[in-house]
C-alpha cells in the first residue's frame, strides 16, 4: 500500500512513524514545505520531499495533515493527479462537502487521530458517507492497528476533536500533577513521574480490557474510611471533575468560533 501524507508537522510526522512501525506492507511519503524539519523520516525508510505532489500518482491513500486554510490550495495542487486515490482527512473542522468540492470524484473518509498514533495507542474516530462504505472500511481496518477506530457520525468530528486529540494534553497535564504531587510527598521528580503514568496507563487499560464504568473500578481502590476516598473527595470539592468537564466544553466552543 502506498501512503502519501501531505503536512509533516506533529500530528503528520506521527501518523507516519505510526504506519511505518505497524503497517509493514506499506510505503510512506511525507511531504512538507520546509523539508529539513522531516529529513529524519528517512532513517525509518520514509520518502520525504517538499514537493506535495512528488510520486503522488503511485498512491492509494493520501492523508491531509494541513491547516484548514491550506486545504484547498492543496487539493488544487493533487486533485487531477489522484483519480482513483481514497482522499484520508485529518483536518479540523474542513467537512466531507468541503473537500468534494475540490476533489468531487474520490473517495473521502475524515479522521481525527491523535499524537499518540506514533506508538499504535491513537483513538482514531473515523466518518465517511455512505457512498464511500467500502473506502470508509479500508480506512478503518488501517487505523484499527494504531489504536482504536471507532466510526462515529460527522458531526461529532469536533467533539472527536475534543475529547481525542486535545485530550491528549489533558491526560498529560494529569499525570504532571500527579508528578509534581509524588514531589510534595517525598518521591524524586524522574521516580514520581514514572509511577503517575505507568498508574494511569494501568487504569485506562483496566477500562479498555473490562469495558465497565470507570466508578466500578474505583470501588476497588475505595474501602470504607480509606485514604482513597478522602483523596478523591477532596479533589471534588476543589472542583476536579467539574474542571475537566468546562474545560472540555470550552475547546469544543472554540472550534466551533
């Protein structure tokens, strides 16, 4: 499978180290303006250049990783060279309508993965219309082996947005309390951070493995007049889960500005 990725920034950059180390089957090429920022793909065997359309031709798949403003400057840019190639969105608020237009006889699948895409542990949400099932499915079963690919409806992708990508840094900035709390209590800053995120990997792969509501498992971790639950009451009175929620919200406000 060739895989052509347009806009080697983080998000692209990461997809590609994503495909590369659990796609084997595939051929990757990504492309960016300023070329020298991407030039350490090559030691992974990734084509790189700085032409968008260089051997855009040969491709099955070609995924945006632009800036919504660049879209359709770059579908001009590919659009008569990729007649038969399934077109793989990743650009915020860009819609399936507004990408037919620049490319109105291709397949189209939107996708909003995150960074973590790199190490096969992406929430990947995936839509596509029903004329493009079969292409929607290619793109799943792709996805499917760098994290999870839930297909959801296009308008949720904001909220996918949201909840999937800019969660990331939600969950870190978690885990940087938490580190910074083992500090206060007496662990060194490298010890304090390696057990705040083995912790909170732990317990998001309790939920991924069981499936149950994450109040089930924390009446685990909970006993009558325990530390637990003292800590976990505190955190509610300061507003912890309340915060999170606004928070949230608020980034789904802005997308939709």
């Amino acid at each position: 499978m060739n895989i052509h990725i347009i806009g080697g920034g983080n998000l692209g950059s990461a997809i590609a180290l994503g495909l590369c180390e659990f796609v084997k089957e595939s051929h990757i090429t990504v492309t960016r303006r300023n070329l020298q920022t991407i030039l350490q793909l090559e030691a992974k065997g990734i084509t790189v250049s700085a032409n968008n359309a260089h051997q855009i031709e040969t491709a099955d798949i070609v995924i945006l990783t632009v800036k919504p403003y660049q879209t359709a400057l770059v579908l001009r840019e590919i659009g008569a060279k990729i007649p038969t190639a399934v077109v793989v969105s990743a650009v915020s608020g860009v819609t399936i309508a507004d990408l037919k237009k620049g490319i109105p006889n291709n397949a189209i699948v939107r996708i909003m993965p995150n960074i973590a895409i790199q190490f096969g542990e992406s929430a990947t949400c995936i839509s596509f219309d029903a004329q493009d099932q079969a292409a929607g499915q290619k793109v799943v079963s792709l996805f499917q082996k760098l994290g999870t690919a839930p297909v959801i409806e296009e308008k949720l992708m904001d909220a996918a947005t949201v909840l999937g990508a800019c969660g990331t840094a939600y969950a870190l900035r978690y885990i940087r309390a938490s580190m910074q709390a083992g500090i206060e209590i007496g662990f060194d800053a490298q010890t304090a951070l390696a057990i705040a995120a083995q912790t909170a990997k732990g317990a998001a792969q309790m939920l991924l493995e069981e499936k149950i509501h994450p109040e089930q498992l924390i009446d685990r971790v909970t006993t009558p007049q325990g530390c637990t639950i003292v800590g976990l009451n505190e955190m509610e009175h300061q507003g912890f889960s309340s915060s999170l929620i606004k928070g949230i919200k608020t980034s789904l406000n802005k997308i939709k500005e």
